[in-house]
C-alpha cells in the first residue's frame, strides 16, 4: 500500500452516512474509492454539483460534466447541479460537514497554506479559502514531508490559506489532532514509530504515552 | 423582446481592445468557445478577462491567453496554465487572484445592485491587504466590492428567441451569475429553439438580460 493510500483510507474512516463531503484537487479526490458500500455520502463538485462518481464508462463521456480538477465524470441518480453562486453558498454556509483539502504546510496552530510559494509557483487559491472558512470540518490529507523537508511546521512561511485551525491531519505516518494545547498525535501508521514521526515533523507534538495504530479499514 | 441572431464574428467586433470582459467557464467547460475563437482571429488586445480560472492553453479563455489578447486576469485560479504562469512571472500578464466564492459574490452583488459582500473568506491572508474588515456578532468579515463588466461572453445550452437560457449539468457554473453584471451580455447558445419550448419554470437566465444572440454555426 503506498503513501496515498494510506491517507485516503484513512480519511475515509471520516466519513459518516448522510454527509455532504467536498473533495480538494489531487490527493483528497482518492478517498471517494474508499466510501464503505452501503454508506451514502453525497459528494459535491465546487464547479455546481452535488452526487458524482468518476469517471464515465468509456464512449459515454458528456462534456458539460466534469469535476473541479477538470476530469470527466458521471452523475448519480439524485444528482443536482447549480450555478457558482449557489455552490458557494453551500460551502460557506456551513453545508458542507467536511472539506478534505492538500496543504503545502501546516503550523502549530493548526493553520493551513496551500495556494502559492512565492516566486516559484502560484496556482491560486480557487475554492480552498471558502472551503476552509465555511465547511464544519476540515481535514488535511497530505503526505507527511515534501522533498525532504518537514510539511508540519512550527510556523507557516508560506501564505495562509486562512486562519482558521484545521480539524484533523491525516499523513502516511500519523494522524494528528491540533488542538487548544498544540498538535496532538492521535495515531501513527502500521509500522511507523513514534521516533519516526517526531524526527518527521518541524513542529512540537504532544505525544501521548501510548499511541495507537492507524486503523485502515472499518471492524 | 425578440433578438435577432448575430455571428460570433460581428460579435467580437462589438468588444473593444481594453475592454473589461467576463467570460463563462469552468476549466473551459461552459465557455463560449466560438466567441473566444473570433476574439482571437479579431487579433483583440489588451484586454482584461474575469472568470473562474485560464484553463489549460488550448482550451477556453486559455487559447485568449496564448494568442496574446489579454493584458490581465481577474480569477480564482491559474495553475491549470502554464503559460498564464509564465506570462505573469515576466510581467507581461497582470493576475488578480480571487477566492472563487468570493468572486462569484464580488460578481453577483454588481449585478444585483448590492454596494459590496462582507465575507469571511479570506480573512487573515493577503486576500485582505486593503480592504476594510468589520466584526458582526464577533465574527470577522472583508468587505468585498461589486465587480463589473462591459461584457459578458457566456455559454448556455438553449436559447429562445427572447435569451431564455438554460444551462447543462457542470457548465452552468459563472454563466448564470455574470449575465447580470454586465453593459452588455453576449450569448452562445448550443441550441436556439422557438420563444415557448422552454418552459418558465425551466429559465434560468431570463432574457431581458442578454443583449446578443450568437446564431447557429453555418
């Protein structure tokens, strides 16, 4: 099982039935392969779709529906599209029970950026600052390092996406809870020692005395 | 009112270099493909586009970005285009970036009359640098002014004779919300049908908002 994998099924333990669940761009898109069967979580597409499962069988394609990374998909039955206005609206009105968003860094207040690193790369922000202002909870999937260098930081150099402290961050190595006190190890993955994690991380853990294994699956 | 239906060539002679233009889209889906297209053979210059995003560099407002029609971008999102990267990184693009609700909001409010939004989004970023922020019941809010247009290129599915419009699935997305925010709204249609084959409950632009019908292709 590679690192995405882990994440995804991990944050897929998230997931409750009757949810209004956004998925970000690129990793977080890959937690929809793993809703449990029989659950019913609806997905909403930011660009003006609610209930869609990717992609089309092939030569059924339609181009007028697509998800917010552009790839083509299908809609269930049950489906409603709408306009940007009203996608926003669902968003930063507080409809959404969880947002899964990538981040570039997370710092010790739980804070998140994942739009630009200046001078080299800005792709923009696109829905990821009314996702994070308005979804009830907000889950980082990402991995845990980036070339080397820790992802979870003390404090962000790079442009917040907002201020608002994330809810859970969920990497190949652990799952971490930022809270009132700081960021609080609440799992580690299969494997993974809790030395391995620390050494992982730019920022102070607060490290519980035992430290449960990552679930990847339902009981 | 009854519109008579105009090519998309004649329509692009109605924009102007320099003029301030919003076009429909998501990463080029619901776009107004043929519309873009005649700006581009038009050789239009200088001009500012406001949307969701530049697409990819063949595709949508992109293809405006690669032919070198556009001096600046009002969107949420680039980094499906390289070369609006690159352009911006040699200072020959300007690039405002929105949050997308925000600018779907910024967008509605100029159409509806409103003096601005006050919305949390952005709030504690450089999103905010300049703008007012007032606190409501202890929450905090940007105030975000109306953004306008002179034109707006939108894409529907069908058109009557009016400009009712409708919309298809995920290619609704700006369409709907610029066609009130505009001096003047040009529309492509996939479809043209009689006035009366859309039903009222089915319009979801009205058409004493579209100045323009782009005719069938020929």
């Amino acid at each position: 099982m590679d690192a995405k994998e882990i994440i995804a099924r991990r944050v897929a333990l998230e997931l409750r039935d009757g949810m209004l669940v956004n998925l970000g761009i690129g990793l977080p898109t890959l937690v929809a392969r793993f809703i449990p069967p029989g659950m019913s979580v609806a997905m909403q597409s930011e660009n003006g779709l609610i209930g869609f499962s990717a992609p089309p069988p092939e030569g059924m394609e339609n181009r007028d529906l697509i998800d917010a990374s552009g790839g083509l998909i299908m809609s269930l039955p049950g489906a409603a599209s709408f306009d940007s206005a009203t996608s926003f609206a669902l968003i930063r009105g507080g409809h959404v029970d969880m947002a899964v968003l990538g981040a570039l860094q997370i710092d010790a207040a739980g804070r998140l950026a994942s739009w630009m690193i200046p001078g080299k790369f800005t792709p923009g922000m696109g829905g990821a600052m009314d996702l994070v202002a308005g979804a009830k909870r907000v889950i980082i999937a990402m991995q845990h390092v980036a070339k080397g260098e820790p992802k979870i930081v003390e404090s962000l150099t790079l442009p917040p996406t907002a201020t608002r402290r994330v809810s859970l961050i969920v990497t190949e190595l652990a799952v971490i809870e930022p809270t009132d006190e700081g960021l609080a190890l609440r799992e580690r993955a299969p494997g993974v020692s809790v030395a391995d994690i620390v050494a992982s991380t730019g920022a102070r853990l607060i490290v519980p005395e035992v430290t449960p294994e990552m679930p990847l699956c339902r009981d | 009112m009854r519109k008579s239906a105009i090519t998309a060539e004649a329509a692009a002679q109605l924009v102007p270099d320099g003029a301030r233009v919003m076009i429909g889209g998501f990463l080029g889906v619901g776009s107004p493909d043929r519309l873009i297209d005649a700006l581009v053979a038009r050789g239009a210059r200088a001009l500012t586009i406001i949307g969701n995003d530049t697409a990819y560099p063949t595709v949508g407002v992109g293809r405006l970005i690669e032919a070198g029609c556009v001096a600046r971008v009002e969107v949420s999102h680039i980094g499906t285009n390289p070369t609006t990267q690159r352009l911006m990184s040699a200072g020959a693009i300007d690039v405002e970036l929105i949050p997308q609700g925000t600018l779907a909001e910024r967008i509605r409010a100029a159409g509806s009359g409103l003096g601005g939004v006050l919305t949390p989004t952005g709030v504690g970023t450089v999103v905010a640098q300049d703008k007012q922020v007032i606190e409501i019941d202890g929450a905090s809010f940007l105030i975000e002014k109306p953004l306008r247009a002179d034109f707006a290129l939108l894409r529907a599915h069908e058109a009557d004779y009016y400009g009712n419009l409708t919309y298809r699935l995920t290619a609704a997305n700006f369409n709907p919300v610029m066609a009130f925010a505009a001096d003047c709204v040009i529309v492509e249609p996939d479809e043209i049908v009689p006035v009366g084959v859309i039903p009222p409950d089915a319009v979801r632009t009205p058409g004493v908002l579209v100045t323009h019908i782009v005719g069938r292709a020929r």
